[in-house]
C-alpha cells in the first residue's frame, strides 16, 4: 500500500508545482513569467506546427500569452494541466486569426461579387471531392468535426470509440488532406 502513495505522491509533485506557480501568477501577475518560461516552448511548437509560418507563429504565441495573462483571474484549477489551457487559448487563437484572414480575403475579393461567389463554391466542391476520397473513419470524424461542428466527445460517443482515437483519426485525415492539397 505504501508502494501506490510515493507513485501517486511523484505523479502529483508537477501538478502541485504548476499548481502553486498558477495561484501565485493570480495573486501577483508578476509572476506569470515563470508560467511563461515553463511553457514558451510547448505553445511556440503547437502554434508553429499549425500555421507554418514562423512569423505568424511568434505573433499568435504572443497573442497566447497575452490573452492567458488577461484571463488569469477566471482560470480554475480543475487537476488538468495548465498547458491545456494554454493550448486552447492558442488553438482559438489560430482559429480567429484564421477566420479573420478569410474575412479580409472575401473583403478584397468583393469587387465583382459573382466571381468572389462562383470561386468559393468551386473551392468548396474541391474540398468536398478530396474530403470525399478520405477513408471512411476520417472521413466521418472531419465532417462531424467540421461540417456538423461537433466536439470530440460528441463524436466519439457516436462512433463508440475513445476521445483520444477520435482525435487520431481528425489529425490522420487533415493530415492526409494537406498532402493532397500540397499536390495540386
């Protein structure tokens, strides 16, 4: 029995740890740089893996930062790693930066309306032929994901299959569509 408390006690000591650095950082924001330090790392990659551009990258971990600064106050311990929530800040992050640069490209494209209108359904029945030709458990996770915008929890539920096989089969698919999106 002693033997499960020091392998329970070893696997808590970060989480305590991280847990203590967080309170700090809440009472004294000053201290938030050594959530940084701990995490620059982990968040650049995450970023820097997305978006392909290093510059893009090191604005949006910026912005990361900034924005879990801001929101410290209301973040809640609940036993998950303070990473995770940091990487959720970041992957919103991507996708506002991302939704914000196609607003700017229909924007742009709006001098002749009707063509702006035609290359985006022709866009979209491309991505719909390729999301098409992923083999059918991809294929079912990204449009679930994406089309019908449901969580991961949600899809695996319906597929009877774990969260963590879910999220294998989303990453396989995207990845797989990047590769032919590369070839044309």
């Amino acid at each position: 029995m002693s033997g499960r408390g020091v392998a329970s006690s070893k696997v808590s000591q970060p989480e305590a740890d991280e847990r203590q650095m967080v309170e700090a950082a809440q009472k004294e924001p000053a201290r938030f740089g050594d959530l940084y330090e701990l995490h620059f790392e982990r968040v650049y990659a995450y970023v820097a893996r997305r978006v392909g551009d290093r510059d893009q990258a090191e604005d949006l971990t910026s912005e990361v930062f900034h924005r879990a600064l801001a929101n410290l106050p209301q973040f809640e311990w609940r036993g998950v790693p303070f990473a995770a929530w940091l990487l959720k800040i970041a992957s919103n992050a991507i996708a506002d930066r991302f939704k914000r640069s196609a607003q700017e490209r229909q924007f742009y494209s709006l001098d002749d309306p009707r063509e702006a209108r035609s290359d985006d359904i022709e866009h979209r029945a491309w991505l719909f032929r390729l999301v098409d030709r992923l083999p059918a458990d991809q294929r079912r996770v990204i449009v679930a994901r994406f089309a019908e915008q449901k969580s991961i929890r949600e899809i695996a539920s319906e597929l009877g299959r774990t969260e963590g096989a879910v999220k294998q089969l989303q990453f396989r698919g995207l990845e797989r569509l990047r590769l032919r999106l590369g070839e044309t």
